[in-house]
C-alpha cells in the first residue's frame, strides 16, 4: 500500500462522512414516532448521535479497555479458588470504585479449589526411540497420578467408536484421544465444540474400559508445543483416573511414534489436586437507572481463568469491556433510565456457581433483568451481534446503520453464556457481541493467551458498540 | 469459555448445516432460469455448490497460501529494482509453473533504484538534554544527507498551516511534522489517508520556505519505537532536502524535548540514494478461458515491498492470495470459461511502473479485462468486497448467501488500486475483498511486517473466498 486512497469505500468509513449520511435519515425518523406500531422498531433518537460519537471518540483516543485488561491480566492466572482470584475481587472492585461508579460491592460465591501442583511431566520411553520429551499439562479437575507417575502403554483413538471398538486392548493402557478440531468448519467455536467432548468425557469414557489415564489432544487449529488446559468432568459411574491435555505437536509426533513403536511406553506425573472449598465472590459494579432502577441491562465477563497464562482473551477481555462500558456511558455524561450493570462473575471455567449465585441471590427479587449480555469470546474486532429474542433483534436494527462502520453488520437470534444462563428462566434475554474468531482458539486455555495477543482497538470497539447498545436498550426496554 | 457451545449462532456457521440452508434455495432458483431478466442478479447454479465446497476443504485443510507467504517473504525486503525483487520474480515464477498454471511468463518494466545505504541515524543533541538517540529511517526517494550528516535546530508543526505560519523560523533548520494519525477515525485507511500527505509533500513544502531537511511522524496509531517508511516525492519547484521518518515514540519524546529545549538541535546522516534503473518484471500466470481465452478476471497483488521487514502484509499477502486462488480453482478440476490469471505487479511502492507497463503491453491489445482485483490491504480476516462497478455489485449478490459464513456480510461499490488503476480507462471493473484492517498499520512498512503478523487461516480465507467470487465470475462473464 503507496499512500493516499480514494473511492467511496474509504469515504463511507470516515466518521465525519458517516454522521453527515445518517443524519438527515435519523432526523426523519425521528419527527414521526407516531407512525410507530408494534411491529416497526423505534427510531433512533437523533439527539443521541452526539452522544454516540463523543463514546467513540472519547473510546478510541483512551483505549481504557485495554488498561483495564492489563491490570487484570498483571496478577497472572486467576484460577477458581486461588488467591490470584482473590486479588481480582479486590483490584476490580477498587477499579469500578474509583471510576465512580453508582454503586459497587461484591457477593459471596463458594467454589471448588482446584490445583495444578508442581510437578507435571510426561515422557516417551521405547526400545526404538529411546526417550523423549512430551508437553502435556492436566486438565482442569483431573486428580494427580501417584508421586512416581504412572507408565503405561498407549492405545490412539480419533473417536469414542474407535474406544468401543478397541475395548480389550484398552486394560491397563493410556488412551490418547488425538482428535484434531475440524480445519474445514470455518467457525472455530463450532470446530471446539466438536473436539471439547473428549477433554470433558473422555477420561471416564476410557476408565469404563480399564484405561489408566487419558492423554487429549489440544483443541487449537495450530500445530506448536503449548498444550491448552480446560474443564474435565468425572462420571460417578466410572473410576476416576488422571486426565492430561497434550499440545498438538505432541500429538503429532506421538502418532508418528506410536506408528514406530506401537509398544512404547508414555511416563506421566502430575500432582494436581482438589482441596477444600473457599469462599469466593462476584463483583458488580453500575450505573443505577434514573427512572426504572430495577430494571437491569447486564453485562458481564468472568474474573477466574485458567492458570497457564494470564487469561488476557478468556476473559480478562470480556471483564475489561464490561468496565469501559460503564465507564463510557458515564463519562459522556448519560444518566440512562434504566440501571446498567457490569458483574465480574466468578467461577465460569469450572462450576459457573457464580452465575448461578448471582441468579439466586436474594437481593435479586426486587430486580427485573430485561437484558443479559456476556462477552465471552475473545477481544478481537467485532463482526456481529446476537441476541436471544427475535423481537429485540429487531429493536436493535435501528442501529445498524450507526454500527456498520464500526464493524457490526448484523444482528442474529442466539447467543448466551455460562454465567447469564440462569437469568434466562427469569425472563432475561441473552446475548452480546460477536467479534471475529479466527485467532481465538490459538490462545484459549494455553501460556499464549497474553496481553500481547489483545489489540487494544479492537478491544476498545467492542467497548464502543456495547456502550451504545447497552445505552440504546437502557433508554428503549426490552 | 468454557467447553462445547449450543444455540443458532453456532450452529448456522457449522458448514453442513450451511450447505443443507442454502442447497434448496438454491435449487429452487436454479429450476427456474427463464424467470431471470437483466435487473435480477444472475442466479448461483446449485452444480457450483460442491465446488465451492471442495474449494473450502482444500484450502482450510492445507493452508497454502500462508506456505507461499513465507516463501516470497523467505527473501526479505524486496525494494524496488534490487536483487532481492528480482529473486522474487524468479521465485513466483517458478512456483507458479511448479504448480502448472496453464502459462506462466514474465513482462519487463523499466524500474527506478533507490537504495537504503547503511549509516541511519539521528540525535538529539540539547545543553539541557544532553544527547538522546532518535529512531528514524529515510523515506523512499529521498536523498542522502552529506557524508557527515546534517545538524540543525526544529520546527515542530502540526499542519501545512502551521508552517506557513512559521515561515520566518523554518529557514535552516529542520521541520518535524508531528501530525498523529487520527484515533477516532473507524477506519484505519482513512486516517491513514490523511495524514500520508505530510509524508508525500512535506519536504517540498518546507523546503519552499527554507528547511534544510523534514522528520515525519510514522504513521500508525501504536506507539513504539519503529519507524515506518513509506513514498515521498520531490516537487521540481522546491530545493531537494533529506526526509526521514521518526518513529511515534521518538516523536512523542521530541516533542517532549522541544518543550523542555525550544533550541535543541537534531543530527541527521542517511546515505540513501538514486542508483541507475533497472529493468524487472511483472510475474503472471493464468488458467486460460476454455470458452472465451481472451477475456481475463485478473487478482493481482505486488511483489515489491519496502526494505525495513519482509513486506508480508504489505503484498506477499496478496501475492500469496492470487496464486493461492488460481491453485484452488485448478486442483478443485473447475475449469473456467475466461481466463483467470494472477499478476505479481512490480514497483507498487515507488513509481506504479507495474501497473502501467501492464496495462500499456502490446500483448494486451488481443485481451479484454472484463474486471481487475488487487489485494493490498493486509492478509487478515475477510470482512467484505468492494467493486467499481454498481451493476457487479448487483450480481455478486447472490453469492452472499454463501459467502456470509466465510466472514463476508457486504459488497459495496469502491475498491481500486494503484496497480490495476490503468486498465479502468480499458474498460474493466475494479475491486476486491477488503480485510479487517485494525491491525494493518501496527506493521505497514515499518520491521513488524513479518509472516508472524499474518495468520494462516484469515489468509487462507481471502483466497477461498476470491476463488469462489473469480470463479463465478469467469464463468458469468460481466
């Protein structure tokens, strides 16, 4: 690229071009509001243009989203439970404190404390091979092996098929589910949530087969040395056995191993562990509504991670937003009719006793929830937006002209979230923005999901558009 | 996030659930061609869908693109009329008909030399400050400064109205053009566009008032300490004067400096300088027409790139995307009734000679370019397309559909570039796919411009979905 590029494509991005089309269409729409009926959705009004485009300058020359990220990916991973977890509620609810937010406190949520231990090592051992090396890390849940580790022989299966099928070699041996996420499902979320069923059932799928442990391959379309951790489930039905992820270049070569040697040995230690519970705790911060205070727009992220890295995308990202939102909304100085909310939930990796502590906590009875947004997915640029309710996709199309430049163009029914889920069956409707996925499972679960991996505008865009989304649907209801 | 994902947001990106929506409309439109007449979009032809289908597998699965990326970019910089360029013809040449394009040949063009030289340096030299160092790089075309470097005390402007301002101080010394990108701009390639004029014009319009030589903020919205180069140009009325870019960090700080020491004095040595020119080539390959050989659909990206990194946004990405989408239709078995050909442009970066020397070759005289695509706007996540043309736009509509889980949700008209410019005034239509560009300048000519900047998978989806979009085209005709 030389230097100055001209045609409308460029000129349709400019902001100042931008306010100058929409505005005489808004300004129409608006002198008419008594033609609206039920089925057309409200205009937007034009005195909140201004508004919109004092969130974005002011979002996009701070950048706040991204120092918010920062000071909470600075305490490092967030593990349920840990006191790296503790220093979150502590250091977010300082943060929503000292932007002056309406109201902030916290509410208790017990968890589970699982963890990792030192040790964790897994080597190759053959007569052809000789040893080699094999970077593995447990899984989130799975008990330790014995302080020696364990050594056993390796059955390679790519489905719970290929288990059944092999179920009188199975005895006595590690199954190793090398299950690769899908390359041709364009949508990674959807190529994860393939290949996530053997890292949550495969240990127990193999334990009813006499497996000693489970080794899973990485969910992640790169092929590098970083195993990616995640939740894995026991079946009280079956034995518990240890259950550990292996990167995905650890996977390929155990195969091609495996083809060498069929009867090598894999040697696996890791001493993690559950102890006690303890108590935790949500973090919720807002903006209280000037005439409907108990109306409520949500949005969250959640505060734990995982511990291999700071947890920058999943989910120091989706926290970070929430906090800017507010932030936004009140800095440009808008007194919105309805509370909006931003809840740190914690605990979503490996209870979501968070979210549903938050439903079920008492002092939600005098509360509607009409709006519940989690963000969840990453922080890279936005592509889309997706709610529960079909009627308030339509409510939100007014905005559509507002939000394409900034990245959005379109609105979908879906969406949802560990923590929000609960507040669906109270009559909340699910949702949030959807911001391109394509790099999101390089980092997920894994040491590379750091700062760095963020891009700070990207991040502040999501912050622009919830900011305005969250405003608009704070003044309109649901 | 947690594990496996549900509700319709993931589900209509799942690629069978895309196929089983999209196979009955398409059916249905198909069954009835008669019905079609010149207003309506020509309909898809349902036989197409399990090749684009193939088209996706074979591209996610293998990743190509990003493997022809690394191999151009395996060169390094490949500035204009250097050796490094010129291994780069060979290279794409012999990959092109490695891969057996059905022709594959070069045509000569008459390139300028400008070369970097070694010493590049700048200080700070203050009896306050003491000396501090200043990243700074030349700005192509510019001239060297005596062997000794020059020193001279700074004009700090912000504008072209600020200087004529000042033009009673510029005499002697030197003008630093500290104008930001602007932030609240959405679109990176608009700010971009604003500011590039200072880099273009700068050093004729302060050395018409006197300046000995101009320092350009680097333009990009990050903050660091790499400078980024980039085109300037000599106005023939204006005494000729060295031009370097000074990194944004190193921009803040003198800005900084000059506060504290209105007379501090910079230092300046840069032995860059016009050599002889040269004569290299535009690279091209095609899949030649099986019906109408002589009307072409071109993708073209250029070859040439800045010194400072191996250029890989800035074009491997759209070089390695135009052989990519030639390598996609032919190993799918389609067989395209015009002819598709990629063009590797020369000199994009210094003087369009490329693009002019193509659209000006005897050869031409026989073709008819139905519609021109030049990639040059980064290899990141494909958002929409843009083409020249309102009644193309009309007839790309149907392939939205289809393309919409693939990443693209528009198609505008817009789009051009500096290679394919000329054949505009032959008749053809102008476009291409545009990128997600947030990140684009983070890298653009400055050392960040590294494969590691690009990711396989986004890159691969530009060529997939250029494949499909040239494909139609070659057979629709336009």
């Amino acid at each position: 690229m030389k230097r100055t590029l001209t045609g409308k494509a460029e000129k349709s991005l400019n902001s100042f071009y931008w306010l100058a089309c929409i505005l005489p269409l808004l300004w129409l729409s608006g002198c008419k509001p008594q033609a609206q009926d039920r089925s057309s959705p409200p205009a937007l009004r034009p005195e909140l243009l201004p508004k919109f485009e004092a969130i974005k300058d002011l979002g996009l020359r701070q950048e706040k989203a991204y120092e918010f990220l920062k000071l909470i990916t600075s305490i490092g991973g967030r593990l349920t439970g840990s006191p790296e977890a503790d220093r979150a509620v502590e250091l977010t609810a300082s943060l929503m404190t000292e932007l002056g937010f309406d109201r902030v406190w916290t509410e208790p949520v017990k968890v589970q404390r699982w963890v990792r231990g030192q040790a964790e090592e897994a080597m190759v051992r053959s007569s052809k091979l000789g040893t080699q090396a094999l970077s593995i890390c447990a899984l989130g849940n799975s008990l330790g092996t014995s302080a020696d580790g364990l050594e056993a022989g390796v059955v390679e299966v790519r489905s719970f098929e290929d288990l059944a099928a092999l179920k009188d070699v199975v005895p006595g041996r590690i199954v190793f589910y090398n299950v690769p996420m899908d390359r041709t499902v364009v949508e990674p979320f959807a190529a994860y949530g393939r290949a996530a069923q053997f890292r949550v059932r495969g240990a127990s799928e193999a334990a009813r087969y006499g497996a000693r442990a489970v080794l899973i391959r990485s969910m992640t379309f790169r092929v590098d040395q970083n195993p990616h951790t995640g939740l894995m489930e026991y079946d009280d039905r079956a034995p518990r056995i240890p259950a550990a992820a292996v990167s995905t270049a650890g996977a390929e070569l155990l195969h091609h191993w495996l083809r060498t040697d069929p009867e090598l040995k894999v040697w696996l230690r890791m001493n993690c562990r559950q102890e006690e519970p303890v108590t935790s705790a949500n973090v919720i911060g807002q903006l209280t509504g000037s005439e409907f205070p108990d109306e409520i727009i949500l949005i969250g992220g959640h505060l734990d991670s995982w511990d291999l890295s700071p947890g920058a995308h999943d989910d120091a990202a989706g926290c970070a937003v929430a906090i800017e939102v507010l932030r936004l909304i009140k800095e440009t100085g808008l007194k919105p009719k309805r509370t909006i909310r931003a809840v740190m939930f914690m605990d979503e990796e490996f209870g979501g006793t968070g979210g549903r502590a938050y439903a079920a906590s008492d002092s939600r009875k005098q509360e509607k929830h009409l709006v519940a947004i989690e963000q969840d997915r990453g922080g890279a640029a936005p592509v889309g937006l997706a709610f529960s309710l079909e009627i308030l996709t339509d409510r939100l199309k007014p905005l559509l002209a507002y939000l394409g430049p900034l990245g959005i163009n379109w609105i979908r029914t879906g969406g949802g979230g560990v923590d929000i889920g609960p507040l669906r069956e109270k009559g909340a409707t699910l949702g949030g923005l959807i911001p391109e996925s394509q790099r999101y499972f390089d980092y997920h679960h894994s040491a590379l999901d750091v700062p760095e991996a963020v891009h700070p505008r990207e991040l502040e865009l999501q912050a622009v558009i919830l900011a305005m989304v969250i405003y608009f649907l704070a003044e309109q209801g649901v």
